[in-house]
C-alpha cells in the first residue's frame, strides 16, 4: 500500500469527548501516529456517551479509530513528567482543557516548548485562551448559540433550534487538522525552533463561516432573523415536497442555474418577467417564486424528479435519513461508509476516509483501541522504560 500523507508524524492527544479527538483522528486517518492519553480507570469521557451496544460505546471507534491508548494521571507530578517526556517525542500536542489547567500541573506552552522547541500546541477551548470569556466552561453547543448560528435556525414564529448534533464539535476538529498541517508546512519549511502555540475557540470556527452576517449588518445596519432554507440568499431555494410526499431540497444559487429550472418547468416566460428573470429581484418576490416551484415539483414524483432535474442540471437532493444512506449507490461507490472489525462487536460500520488521496490514500490501520491497551509499548519504545517501571508506574495508579 501507498505510503499515507502524514507517515512519521507523531501527535500527543491529550483531549476529550469530540472536537479535538475529531482533528487527531483525521490526522490519524492519513498515517500520523496518534498516541491517545486517557485518565486511568475511566477513559476519555466519549467512552461513556451513547449509543451503546452490549455495554460498548458505539461512537468510540469512528473517534478513536488509528490511535493508541496511553493512561497518565495528569493529576500526579509523574504523570506530568511523563507528559514532558512524550512532549519531547512528538510533533504535535492537542489539548482541549479550560485554559490555564496545564500551566498549572506545569505543563504550560512555555514549559513545554523549553522541552520541545519545535512542538506544536494546538489548544482548544469554547472562547479560547485570551479575552474575559477565556475562563468560562465550553462546550459545542452553546458555542454555536455564541457564534450567531443557531440564531437564524428554525422558523421565524417559533424558538431557535440548535443543531441535533455536535456540529461546532466537527467543524473545530476539521480546524484542528488543518492548523496542524499549516502549522506542520511552516515549521518544516523554516529554521530549526519554529513550533507555535495554536489557539482554537469553539465558537470562531462557525463564526466564520458568518461572513455573510458581518457583511449585511456592517453595510446595512440589518439583523437578520430566523427563517428556513437559504432565505435571503437566492430564490428559489428551500425544501419541496413531491407528488409521492417526499421531501427534497432545492437551490438555485445563481441564475444561470435558475434559468436551467425554467426550461424544466417548460416556464421560460420567467426568463422575461421583471419580478424574476434574476435573482435579486426574485428574492423581493420569493413568496411567488416559490409558490410556482411549489405547485410544479407537487407534479413529479420523487425518483422522476431526480432524474429529470438532473439531466437538466438543477441543483436538487432527496433528503435522506440513514437508511437511506445505507442503500444509496453513491455512498457504496465512493465507500463513504466502511466495515471493521471490532475485537467484541464482531463487524461494525463507521464513516470512511475523506478526502480521497489518489496517490496517498489514508486508511484505518486499527480499530479504536482498549482503555491503555498500548501503555507497555508506548512507555517502552519511545520513552525506554522498562517492563519493571511501567508495572510499578501501574501500580501507583499513575496509569
């Protein structure tokens, strides 16, 4: 097999539950060795968040998946110096506790680049590790209230609706992966001593992507307010039901792309019409624009539809749930949904590798591992401890 991306890069993962451990396992996926540092006899706290199955975390091999278990106490001054140790080793080190934790245990960024002056130190926190809010618990979902999201999401009649998942979570672990390669490029790229600190807030990374929200209260003095699909934005767009009572979800961003759906809809007379022949004036008549879509996709159903607006180059999706997903001859092709083998679940399923490398491609090298399952081989090959020394360290309780 082709060598992945990142072969020889070593990480220390000293975070929990998702955004963080998200970015380490990306990295992990293209063939950094992740070295998981959990709390004796308890684990990451993602071990203990469902759904489970026989007792068995079931999220716990998507996130931890191309990593190796190392328990350290960080409560005990050898389970800090031991972190030194492995800080020395590695390139990178991600953290994601409330800043100002490490420095205390003295294992701040400025002890740790004494060590290592070539360490990254990607830290991750809801506000991050400067300003009056530094100091305050975060956690992904009010970061995404904090961040103006969850703001616009929901109807404009009813309360706003958080994401029912830990969105902010991913998109900070996707920001954790990149720092690490930009961070990576640049101190490989340059003299000797240039490892950084990297400071990640939650929030700031839906914030963003908010450009659009910056731009129209800056220029506009508006604050926009709740309303589903891209309101605002382009028309039309939004979700549709079908003839069959399926929902689907169509944009037309530009107008070369609206102009396409006229011609489906056998209406290019709309080409013509001042209330909609483009998409700024469409959006001061969406109301009608989109009662006409409305009434024509109620024609079709779903499977036609699909094909029919897709020969015409309509941007146009069902919208699926899982098993959908499961059955769908696109996600089978570009094997977005992969099996392993889990040493007691026997075959699972977990979300496949992205992107797709042509000549590099990441891949799954081990399944999530036991709690301190690599503690010996850890200890042993990078630190030289002895079999003696480890089982005492054991027994101490300081892994």
């Amino acid at each position: 097999m082709a060598n992945t991306p990142l072969e020889g890069v070593k990480v220390l993962d000293v975070s929990t539950m998702i955004a963080a451990p998200y970015g380490s396992v990306l990295l992990g996926d293209f063939g950094a060795e992740i070295i998981k540092v959990e709390m004796p006899g308890k684990g990451d706290t993602l071990r203990h968040v469902g759904p489970f199955k026989q007792d068995e975390p079931l999220r716990w091999p998507g996130l931890s998946r191309n990593k190796k278990s190392l328990t350290l106490d960080l409560h005990t001054q050898e389970g800090v110096d031991i972190l030194k140790k492995l800080a020395s080793e590695v390139d990178i080190l991600i953290e994601n506790f409330r800043p100002g934790t490490l420095e205390k245990w003295g294992a701040g960024y400025d002890e740790l680049k004494r060590i290592n002056p070539e360490l990254l130190m990607i830290r991750v926190s809801g506000y991050g590790q400067t300003g009056p809010y530094k100091d305050k618990a975060g956690f992904g979902t009010p970061a995404t209230a904090f961040s103006g999201f969850t703001y616009l999401q929901g109807f404009s009649d009813r309360h706003p609706v958080s994401p029912s998942f830990s969105l902010t979570d991913y998109i900070t672990g996707v920001y954790v992966a990149f720092a690490a390669v930009t961070g990576l490029y640049h101190r490989d790229m340059s003299e000797k001593g240039t490892g950084q600190m990297i400071d990640i807030a939650l929030y700031e990374t839906v914030f963003r992507m908010m450009e659009f929200l910056v731009a129209e209260f800056d220029q506009h003095g508006k604050v926009r307010e709740r309303a589903p699909g891209l309101s605002g934005h382009s028309s039309p767009a939004g979700t549709f039901m079908t003839k069959d009572g399926h929902w689907v979800v169509l944009v037309t961003s530009t107008d070369t792309t609206f102009n396409r759906l006229a011609k489906a809809m056998d209406r290019e007379d709309l080409l013509e019409d001042d209330r909609f022949y483009t998409n700024s004036v469409r959006l001061q008549h969406d109301e009608q624009m989109r009662k006409i879509v409305e009434d024509w996709m109620k024609t079709k159903d779903r499977d036609e539809l699909m094909d029919y607006l897709g020969d015409h180059g309509v941007p146009v999706s069902p919208i699926l749930n899982i098993q959908d997903i499961f059955k769908n001859p696109q996600y089978q092709a570009r094997d977005n949904i992969i099996e392993l083998e889990h040493p007691r679940l026997g075959k699972i399923k977990t979300p496949g590798i992205v992107p797709k490398f042509e000549k590099t491609p990441g891949s799954v090298r081990n399944i999530s591992p036991d709690l301190g399952e690599n503690n010996n081989e850890v200890l042993s090959s990078m630190l030289g401890y002895s079999e003696e020394e480890i089982s005492e360290l054991k027994e101490r309780g300081v892994i």
